[in-house]
C-alpha cells in the first residue's frame, strides 16, 4: 500500500489560460506528491508520484475543486512505475497537435475589479488589469499553445513586479498571460480626429468622461473592436450617432455601470441577471420598464433594451463617474464589420466620432459583443462572438474531420470540424460589404492557424450567388452544397445533441430552395440516414402557399410592396384599396406596383414565413420602411404589448399527400376585415401570432413524429416561440429550441458540418 506509484493525467477541455497549471500545482504541494505539470497544444499534462491512495485523492479532488472557468471534456489515467522525482514543476508548454480549446474573453472578476479603484494598489486605475480568472483571450491569441509570445503582449516585457506575480505558483497572476502593470503594460490615448494626441493614460480617461458628459460621440478602442459610444440620455447626441452612423432605426445597445442602475430601467428575472453579471457578460435583451428614463431614439417602437455591463477595466472606469448609461454600438458603418486597429478607425470612422480613445494592445481578431435573449426559461444566443467564441460544440461521435463550412450571407460565420469538436466563429456580418468580405477571409485564416486545420472538404450553401459559395468552389477541394433550411434544422439538431427523425420548423426571411425559389416557410422531415428521400436526407413535408416579391430586394425593403403583392392576390383590386397604409403610397407608384405583379416583372415567389411576417406588419400599419433585416417581424412581435388572447384567425391545409400546402388566404381576409373593423393592432397580431403557432401543431400532428425543432430567424421572437413550446407541450410533442449557437443565419456554419457528416456515414 506503501510503495510508491507514478500515475500520468492527461486532461483535455478549456483548461488553458484559466488557472489551471497553479491549481495543480497547489493541490501536488498541498498532498506532498512529487512530478510535474504542463500545457501542450492538445491539453493538461500531468505526472505525479506517491502512494496509491494519496495519487487518488489528488485525481479526485482535479474536478472538485478545478478553477471555476475551467472546464474538463476528457480525463485520462495512465499507471506506470516510478521514476522518482524530486520535487513538483511546472515545466514548459510543449507543442503537439493543436486541438487545445481556445476561451473566450472574460470580463473583468471581482478581485480585479477591488484592484482597480482601490488608491493604494498598484493597479489603482489601470484599465488592463486581469488575472488567470478574467481578462482578453481570444481577441489576443495568435496561436497555440496559450503563451505570452504568442499573444498581443508579447511586445511588452513585464516589469519585476509583474514578472514575479506571473512566476508565483500561490498568486492569481500566475502565468496570466495578458499580465500588466501601468509600468509596462499597455496604455490609453485619447486622440482627435486627426489623430493628434490629445491625453496620455488617466488624463485620457478623465478627458474622455467630460467628452462624454458634453455630449461627444467616443470612438472607444474596447477588448475586440471598436465601439461608438455617447451619453444614452442625451437625445441630440444620440440623434447624431444615427444620423452619422446611417442606421436609422435599429435598436443601440445600452452599457450601465452596475446592475442596480440596469433595474431601474429595465425588468430583469433571475436567468437574465445571472447572464448580465456572468464572465461573458453579454448583451442581454430585457423589457423596459414603463417609467424607464430613457429616451425614444434608443430602440425606436421596441420595448426591449439591449443592455450589458462593463466587461473590461476601461468600461468600469469610464462608467464608474458617468450618472447616466451610455450607448455602445459597434464601431462600423451600418452593416460592415467592427473595425479593430486605430489607424483603420481614424479613417473608417472619421465622419461618426469627435474623439478617439485608443490603446496599444493590438486586436487580432474583431470580436462584437455578443448578444443573448430569454426565451421559454432560457437563454438563447442572438450573436455569438465575445466571450462564448471559438468556444466548440461537442457532437455527438462522427468518423469525419477536418470539415470547413463556410456558412450563409447574412449574420455569416464559419465553423470548422476537428475530431468531434466544431468550433464556430465569431459573428462576421453581413457579406455585402468589401470590408465584411476581408473579415471573412481574416477570420478563416485565422481559424486555420490557430488550430493548423487544413480542410479536407468544404461545405457551403445551395445558393450560388453567396460570396460564401463562390468562395468555397474557389477553394478546389470536395465540396458539399447544403440547402438553407436544412442547415438550419442540423443547426438546433446539434444543438440539442439529438438524432433523427425530427420535425424542423425552419422559418426565416429567407434562403435558397431546392426548386430555385426563395423558401422560408418550411416543415422539414429529417429521417434516419435514409437517402431514399427526395433530396438526400429530409422531406419537404409543408410549407407556405407562395406569394410575389415585387421588385425583389426592393420589397424586402419596402414591406408594402409585400402587403399589395398579397393583397392583391387574395382580394383582387378593389376591397384594400382604402387600407390607411396606402395612404402613405401615391396613385402611381401602386399602378406601377399592380403593373409588375399583373405582368409578373421582377417578382421572385416566396414561401418566406418572415416576409409573411413584413407583409402583415405592413398592412395594418407598423411598418413601412426597413433598414435592417427582421425589423418587419419585430413591429409585429411588439404590438402585441401583453395583449392577452386565445384567438387565431382561420386558415387551410391543401393537398392529401406531401409537401401540404399552407394558405394563408383565409388569414388575410380576416385581417382586412378586422382592420377595417378597426380592431387594435394589439389583437390583431396576437391573433396573427397565435394562427403561425396552431400551423405548427396542425403540420407536427400530421407529421408523427415527437420531436420537434424550432429554428429560423423567426424563432428570435419570444411571444411565437413561447406560444409555441407552450402549445406543443400540451399536445404532448417535445419542442427544441437553439441553445448556445443563433437560431438565426449565425448558426448555419454548424448545420453545414452536421449536414457533411450525415451525408458521409
Ligand atoms: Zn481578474
Ligand atoms: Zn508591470
Ligand atoms: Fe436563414
């Protein structure tokens, strides 16, 4: 029992960067074994030598007691014959094959926070502060394994101070490797327009809170990019911000100093301020209270407020004085990429913010906040970037690797497939853009070098006018094209860890169908692994009667383009005609409009369930241009404003066998009825809402089958998605939702690489 064995610890999962080294070699001094510990590109090595029960105790306490954001996918146990060693080391990292989880950015933990703004730490102020429990990762990592050479702050050389901290095993800073001092840490700059320095370190940040407090708009160098920031309360300020940032209606994202603050203005339940408070600290979607202080220009006719909380020691020090929250939007020009290097903000920046507050940390790579809503008792991921990215999806077991999928068009990202890891980028945008397209390309490479991950197969959507298709055919690998819905089913399929057969609800505003129309209303069989179906693996078993998008683009801009369209289907020329929202329209440009249609010009057929969506909100009023994708959608969401009913409006299935058609002719009818009728908007769309939620039970019942998945852009809206858990819990069927990754086009990339696997099996 006495005689001494040598036992070999191999652990794998977010391990690096977290404390994880100091921990064991805490626990090895605290048990008196002797060994060593260390990070490879793959994971935590260790040795360790003693009795057999002291060698137990020291692996059974590595998961009790780990550090809180560690996390241990895998453990492995090897007995051997001791070596003797003498005493227990850290030693250094060691490469090897890189599949070591990268984490994600952490914002700032307490203990550093105490640092920060206590006058007699040596830290008191300092806007870099962090420790091995917070601070930047993923924003400054160049490559594995996680070491300060091979991050942004390998240029800056520790001073004694720090340099001690980050050798002691017994200090927090241990190999922190983003560690820093205002001696020979990064430093703040506050610049003008031109970029002349206008203030050094603290004078920087004080400058910048009178800035603020005057009404300035402060191009902010923050953790992954650039963010505008101006004083919330102030409505010309705000005003301007839009005005220069050309976005007209799209809600600001709010950041205030302290979770009391939040309350004050916002409803907050126990899940939202757990994410509010969490290291991700993302942007959380809460309901504005009604005595809320704020003002208008914020979210134009949305009662909801995306608000977060400080996330690094600058935001803390910025916020601590201000006596009003600020506005925190990207630092980009509506639709294009978050711009992270300061001369590239002087420039791209130039026409929206007065001042620059800058840094010399390089960024090397743009992570945007990310962005979280509460629906159905839990947390649903909008954007996926700071702190929840490059964090991986575990799949469940596949015999593939080195899978590229290379996403949609919109909210686009990418994921790579290593073992049985996905790991999903950051939130890139929207691919219309030169600059978006530049990022695309920055964040593959970066994602090849950071994993040294060439692709064997590239997956990409079924559209052909993707810049993400064109790209993957470029590429000269095999290549595999997804349909649209389907990668969003796959999406909430890995998502859940589940297999088929499931039902997918894939409704969103748009996606390229497997007969060369536009799809977006879809009820999507997904079997076994039986490509006796239709088109491989899933039948198109529902969907929307189609209608016309005059125009195209045009009326995904212009939702009245979609109401006439419909309209003027169901009812002919001459019932709508007096509709009120045709007053903000001229005689000629609906002759034009009827003209297209009757002659069918430039008019794509849709079964889109979100243009449905602008269609309706058009009709009754709500919603006449948009300048940004869903806004249509999100009009309708909120005029229900708590209306309570249980109504639905009439509507019928076509066909006896499958795809069964939905028409929605029934529906209209009622709602001109009901408009004419003058029935509230608050009725109208609970109605309209609570009808979408009885098509889904009808087309489940039909289907058989029990599980059912809810995906698509659509299901970003928390009364549809609510109603419908509720209702197809009661008819005894098991609803999922997205999870960690967006049920949006944000999640394609994943349902991509699931589609390869099942294809491949
Ligand atoms: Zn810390
Ligand atoms: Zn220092
Ligand atoms: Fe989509």
């Amino acid at each position: 029992m006495n005689q001494l064995k040598r036992l070999k610890i191999i652990i794998q999962g977010a391990v690096q960067g977290v404390g994880f080294r100091p921990f064991i070699y805490r626990l090895a001094t605290e048990l008196n074994v002797k060994g060593w510990v260390n990070n490879s590109a793959s994971g935590v090595f260790i040795e360790v030598e003693g009795t057999e029960i002291i060698l137990e105790t020291f692996l059974s306490r590595i998961p009790q007691e780990k550090p809180p954001i560690a996390q241990i996918n895998t453990l492995e146990t090897t007995w051997l014959d001791p070596v003797n060693y003498t005493c227990f080391e850290i030693r250094h990292s060691s490469s090897g094959e890189k599949t070591a989880i990268v984490l994600p950015d952490l914002s700032t933990c307490s203990d550093c926070l105490q640092e920060i703004f206590d006058p007699n730490n040596r830290r008191y102020l300092y806007p870099f502060t962090n420790c091995t429990n917070c601070g930047p990762r993923y924003s400054i990592i160049e490559e594995l394994p996680y070491d300060r050479s091979h991050t942004a702050m390998k240029t800056f050389t520790m001073c004694k101070w720090c340099q001690k901290e980050y050798d002691n095993p017994l200090d927090r800073r241990f190999h922190a490797q983003p560690n820093a001092c205002p001696i020979c840490g990064p430093r703040v700059q506050l610049w003008d327009k031109k970029g002349e320095i206008l203030a050094n370190q603290k004078n920087a940040i004080y400058f910048s809170i009178d800035a603020l407090k005057k009404g300035e708009i402060l191009a902010l160098k923050g953790l992954g990019g650039f963010q505008l920031i101006v004083d919330a309360k102030n409505t010309e300020s705000v005003t301007k911000l839009r005005q220069r940032k050309h976005r007209p209606h799209k809600p600001f994202a709010l950041m205030y100093a302290s979770l009391e603050a939040i309350k004050n203005d916002c409803e907050v339940n126990d899940l939202e301020e757990q994410l509010l408070i969490s290291p991700q600290a993302p942007i959380v979607l809460l309901k504005s209270q009604n005595k809320h202080h704020l003002i208008p220009e914020i979210a134009p006719n949305n009662p909801y407020l995306g608000v977060m909380l400080p996330s690094t020691p600058l935001h803390h020090l910025l916020l601590h004085t201000l006596d009003f929250p600020i506005v925190a939007t990207s630092g980009n020009l509506a639709g294009e990429p978050i711009c992270i290097d300061e001369k590239e903000a002087l420039n791209r920046l130039a026409n929206i913010a007065d001042l620059f507050l800058v840094h010399n940390r390089p960024i090397l790579r743009p992570v945007d906040d990310s962005v979280v809503r509460v629906m159905g008792g839990r947390e649903i991921i909008i954007r996926r970037a700071r702190g929840y990215a490059p964090f991986p999806i575990s799949i469940n077991d596949s015999s593939l690797t080195n899978i590229l999928a290379v996403g949609g068009h919109l909210k686009n990202t990418v994921a790579i497939l290593k073992k049985n890891q996905v790991f999903i980028s950051q939130h890139i945008g929207d691919l219309s853009t030169v600059e978006a397209l530049k990022s695309f390309n920055q964040v593959m490479e970066s994602l090849n070098k950071l994993y040294e991950f060439e692709p064997e197969i590239i997956v990409c959507d079924a559209h052909p006018d993707y810049v993400s298709s064109q790209y993957a055919k470029a590429q000269n690998l095999p290549i595999i094209t997804v349909q649209h819905h389907y990668a969003h089913v796959l999406s909430c399929l890995a998502n859940n860890n589940l297999n088929p057969p499931v039902l997918g609800v894939a409704w969103d505003g748009t996606g390229y169908g497997d007969d060369q129309t536009i799809w977006g209303g879809e009820f999507l069989l997904v079997k076994d692994n039986t490509p006796s179906l239709m088109k491989g693996f899933y039948e198109r078993i529902a969907y929307f009667r189609t209608f016309k998008l005059p125009g195209g683009e045009k009326a995904v801009k212009d939702p009245r383009r979609i109401a006439i369209s419909i309209l003027s289907e169901v009812l002919g020329d001459n019932d709508w005609i007096k509709l009120p929202f045709l007053e903000t329209m001229t005689t000629k440009e609906l002759n034009l409009l009827k003209q297209m249609l009757s002659r069918n010009l430039n008019t794509p057929s849709t079964s889109s369930v979100g243009r449905l969506f602008d269609g309706v909100a058009a009709m009754i009023g709500i919603c006449q241009n948009i300048s940004f994708e869903g806004q249509g959608a999100m009009a309708l969401e909120y005029a229900i404003n708590e209306f309570k009913t249980e109504q639905t409006y009439p509507y019928k299935i076509k066909g006896s066998t499958y795809p069964l058609i939905i028409d929605w002719q029934l529906i209209i009818e009622h709602i001109v009825e009901d408009i004419i009728k003058k029935i509230s908007h608050q009725e109208i769309a609970a109605k309209f809402h609570n009808t979408l939620v009885e098509i889904i039970v009808n087309i489940a019942q039909k289907s058989h089958e029990k599980n059912i998945l809810l995906t698509g852009g659509c299901f970003q809206n928390k009364y549809l998605t609510e109603r419908a858990i509720f209702r197809l819990k009661q008819e005894k069927f098991i609803p999922f939702l997205h999870h960690n990754v967006p049920p949006n086009d944000g999640g394609i990339a994943l349902g991509q690489i699931m589609a390869a696997i099942l294809q491949k099996q």
